[in-house]
C-alpha cells in the first residue's frame, strides 16, 4: 500500500510539472496569428521591429526554397521552467517543420537564464548536430550577447544556419579550444590511471612475487598474482564510478559525444592490460619446476593427458568445472605431481563423505517465512552429482527488508498545432549560456 501511495504522489508530481510547462507554453504568442507568414514571436519587444521583420523575410525565404521552418522566440522569462523541457514542449506544440519530414528548428532565447537554445526536429539532425549547434552558439552568437548586442546576436546566429541548411559556404566552425583540451587530457589522464599505472604496479608484483622465497610453488605464485590483480582492478572500479558521474555531468553542457570520447580511450587501455594480466597468470601457473626427486625439470603435460593422470573424482571436477587440474611430469625421473586450483564460483560445495567438489543444491524447504522484525530458517537438499550421496541443512534467511521503488513512463504526443507544417522534435539540439 505504501509503494502504491508513493508511485501515486510521484506521478501527480510529475503530472503538475508537465501540466505546469504546457500552461507557460500557452502563453508564449504564435507568430502566425497576426501573419500568417511570419517566423518570429518576440512579445517582449526584446528585438527590434527592424531586425523581426528581416528575420521572418529571411525564414520566409529559406520554407520557400527548402521548406525547412526556423522558428525564432525571444522572451524575457519562462518562470522557472528548465529551457530544454519548455522548447521541447513548444516545439511540438507547434508543430515546427513539415510533418513528412520533420525539419524544423525552433531557437529559443531566454533572457533572465541567460541561456540559448535550439531544439532540433528529425530531419535536419544531419545538417545541424548538436556539435555544431553548439559551436553557432559559443562562437557566433554569444560574443555578442556578452555585449548586450541581442539583435545582432540572433542575426548572425540564424544567418549561418540558414546557409547550413541550404548547403552554402560557412565560415569554419573550429572546436571549442577548452572542449578540446578536456578531451585531450582527459584521454592522458584516463590512459594513465588505467593503462599505464595498473601495468607498471602488476609487473613489479609480478617480479616480487616471482622471487619471494614464501611462494615455492607455481599454485602459491599463481594465487597471490590473481589476488594481486583482483585488487587493483577492484581499485579502478571505485576509481572509475566517480570519473564515469563528472564526464556524464560534463557531456550535458558539452555534447554526448563526450562520453564516446572518453570510453574509448578508457578501453583501450583497461583491456589490454587485463588480457595482458591473464595471460602472465597463464605463464606463472605453467612455468617448469625443479623435481624435488632428481633435481631435474618438471614441465606441465597438456590438457589432453590429464584424463590418464587424474583419478576418477578429478576427472569428474574437472569435467563440472568446479576444479582445475594441472599435472608436470620431470623429464628425467618421469615422476608426476598434480596441482589443484578451484573455481571461484559458489555452485559446488565438498561432498563430506567422497570430497569431491560436486555437491549442490537440489530442493529447499522454507520452515517458516521471515519478517521485517527476524529472520528464520529453511531446509536445503545437497546432492553430491558424484557419489549421489544427500544431505540435508538449516540455513538462515534473512530479515525482510524495506525497499521503494517509482515508475513513470512518458510518452510525447504528435502534435500539430498552430500553423507550422506540423514537425516533431528530434529531441536533440544544444543549450547555451552567457
């Protein structure tokens, strides 16, 4: 009752935000509605009569030739709607663009935010990716706005995507110096910590394991190495959440192409490492050993002759995967020796009456369910798969615990309003501030 009462009260929440959006959305004036030829709806004079009339010329132009729609909005305030949410809902509100294809473009400027935003349809993702949205934003239309210089601002910023649409001759758009230094040193950094270092640390474990008089065996070298790897790579792991959070958080005012950025160079130099890891720990479990009879090598036999040196219970662990054997042979004295190493996986137990590692659980009985006050204790069937031998054992289950959980589904609805051509929102676009 109580999750039911939560999932509730998270979708009226929910309901009153998207319900709050779409009543400021109302508010915002169709430009068509005094002309049906119009582009811009500018209610709070914030361009000049001069520069509207020659944006909706040039938009004018641009649906003629291309039927592409831009549709420009300068408000002084949305209240404290997010931008991306407020264009989006406009944007399909209105229907930007032509519904068989979906072209349309609405720039939102906001002045209170400080914030500028283009909300791109479907079908000019192509020509327009957020990348370059960005780039219009920073380096053509901003400058200006830091100048207070809003109409001059909006001109040049429409004026270079219309000639983006219609394939003309750009000026170059170079990547943001500061993007770019993040990326590079966010490519050394992460090639460092996860390439570099975890290598240069295993390698000089390796080497002291190798000579620590303690490890006499290929087993006993074998075991500290993977305990070895195991930790660093457990260290990276902590390491990594917090790195994979701030390139996240970063990506969301830069460009979702960051995280490819970063990814990238992250596994390209965590994996090698980890194959290269597994393979010394190959090298150390099959290295030759001194026969401890003739003083000669010992050298490990290949899997396939292991079935006529193991007796019938390793055999078997080995044919369950639950233990790995491996068997050296000397060359001189021909004496054999057999090393174990078991699974790390917890399916098989040792049988107490053959000592095979083949037991598991077959059938388990509940005595009495637990509550979110005590535990209790249930009746677990061991069948070990060798000898057939069965058992039966208490083990405690846990105290129930507490836990919540909310839902919501959102679907965007095709929308064809006002006088546009009826377009949706591609749901990309970018969002700048000054």
């Amino acid at each position: 009752m109580k999750k039911v009462i939560i999932l509730l009260l998270f979708c009226i929440h929910w309901a009153n935000t998207i319900a709050s959006v779409y009543d400021h959305v109302k508010l915002v004036p169709h430009p068509r509605a005094v002309d049906a030829n119009a582009f811009v709806s500018n209610p709070d004079g914030i361009l000049d009569g001069e520069t509207v009339q020659s944006l909706n010329a040039q938009l004018y132009e641009l649906e003629k030739e291309t039927s592409a729609e831009i549709a420009l909005v300068a408000v002084n305030s949305i209240g404290n709607q997010e931008i991306e949410d407020f264009s989006n809902s406009l944007f399909n509100r209105w229907g930007i663009g032509k519904a068989d294809s979906d072209n349309g473009v609405l720039i939102l400027f906001v002045l209170d935010q400080r914030a500028i935003r283009f909300e791109i349809g479907y079908g000019l993702e192509g020509a327009l990716p957020d990348a370059i949205c960005k780039r219009i934003q920073t380096q053509v239309m901003i400058p200006e706005f830091k100048n207070e210089n809003y109409d001059a601002g909006i001109m040049a910023g429409v004026d270079m995507m219309i000639k983006i649409i219609k394939e003309e001759p750009v000026p170059e758009l170079t990547s943001d110096d500061n993007n770019r230094n993040f990326f590079i040193w966010t490519t050394v950094i992460l090639f460092v910590l996860f390439g570099l270092l975890p290598w240069l640390w295993l390698s000089y474990n390796g080497k002291r394991i190798i000579g620590d008089k303690k490890h006499q065996t290929n087993a006993s070298r074998y075991t500290a190495f993977n305990s070895s790897k195991n930790s660093t790579f457990g260290c990276l792991f902590f390491l990594l959440v917090p790195i994979l959070f701030f390139v996240l958080f970063t990506a969301l005012f830069i460009s979702w192409k960051v995280l490819l950025l970063v990814l990238v160079p992250l596994l390209a130099a965590i994996l090698p490492v980890n194959i290269w890891a597994k393979q010394k720990m190959k090298k150390i479990r099959q290295a030759p050993i001194p026969c401890n009879v003739c003083g000669g090598t010992m050298l490990i036999l290949p899997k396939t002759e292991n079935s006529h040196n193991l007796n019938s219970s390793q055999q078997f662990e080995q044919q369950l995967r639950s233990v790995d054997y491996d068997v050296f042979k000397c060359e001189n004295c021909q004496k054999k020796e057999v090393f174990k190493f078991e699974s790390s996986s917890e399916k098989y137990s040792v049988c107490s009456t053959c000592g095979t590692k083949s037991s598991v659980k077959k059938n388990q009985k509940t005595i009495k369910r637990p509550t979110y006050s005590s535990s209790d204790m249930r009746e677990v069937e061991y069948t070990c798969l060798f000898c057939q031998y069965k058992k039966t054992k208490q083990e405690v289950i846990p105290r129930l615990r507490h836990s919540s959980s909310s839902g919501s589904s959102s679907s965007r609805s095709r929308s064809s309003g006002g006088s546009f051509g009826g377009g949706r929102s591609g749901g990309g676009g970018s969002t700048s501030r000054w």
